[in-house]
C-alpha cells in the first residue's frame, strides 16, 4: 500500500520536504490550497485518499464528536515542531506498517502513539 499524505497548513515546510525526498506523496494545504476550512482540509483528505498529518486537533472533534465522514487515517502530532523536520521524522517510521495506522486516528507523540478506530 503507497501511502499519500495531505499535510495540513501547520506542517511546517522542511518536513513537508523531507517527506518528498523518501519518495512520498505529500500534498500541502499551505501550497496549493490555503485558507481553506477544516470541513474542507477533510473532504480532501477524504476525496483523494490520503491520511491526514496535523497539529490541529479540531479533526478528532470533527470526526467523533460531529460525526464527519473520516479520511482513510488521520495523524494527530502531539509534540512541538522543532526542529522543523520532527513532524516527518515522527511520521516516516509509520509508513512502514501502514495497515497499523490505516482506518485509525492515530495521536502521535515523542515516546508514544495511541490509535483510535475512525469507524465504530
């Protein structure tokens, strides 16, 4: 499974480029569709398959408690992004296991990750 990642508008560019030179599929939202709203960040992630990587944790309200339709997973970073690569060094690692993460909303942190099933 190749995974395609939309990296939200808080995913700061050097992890953005760091994700691309491993050879993966990053959209940003800051590059090609800012100052769009959440509902809208999800639909695409949505539409075009790919697990969203964030800093916001709106999406989790989002998805359980307003009950949008999820993305195939959504990352949920949960450390400070220094240095400005950290968000894709926390993130490759599990592009290695995808079945681990896909259909998860997966918090990821610097020692630890907890998973949550997108769908009950």
């Amino acid at each position: 499974m190749k995974v395609r990642l939309l990296a939200n508008e808080n995913i700061p560019a050097p992890s953005i480029a760091l994700l691309r030179s491993a050879d993966v599929d990053v959209l940003s939202i800051a590059q090609s569709h800012r100052a769009i709203s959440d509902i809208e960040v999800l639909q695409l992630a949505r539409e075009q398959r790919r697990w969203l990587l964030t800093y916001d944790r709106d999406y989790g309200a989002l998805v359980f408690e307003r009950g949008m339709e999820p993305p195939p997973a959504i990352l949920l970073l949960r450390q400070e992004s220094q240095p400005a690569t950290r968000a894709a060094e926390l993130v490759l690692p599990l592009l290695e296991t995808p079945e681990e993460v896909d259909g998860y909303f997966v918090v990821v942190g610097e020692r630890a990750l907890r998973r949550r099933p997108l769908r009950a």
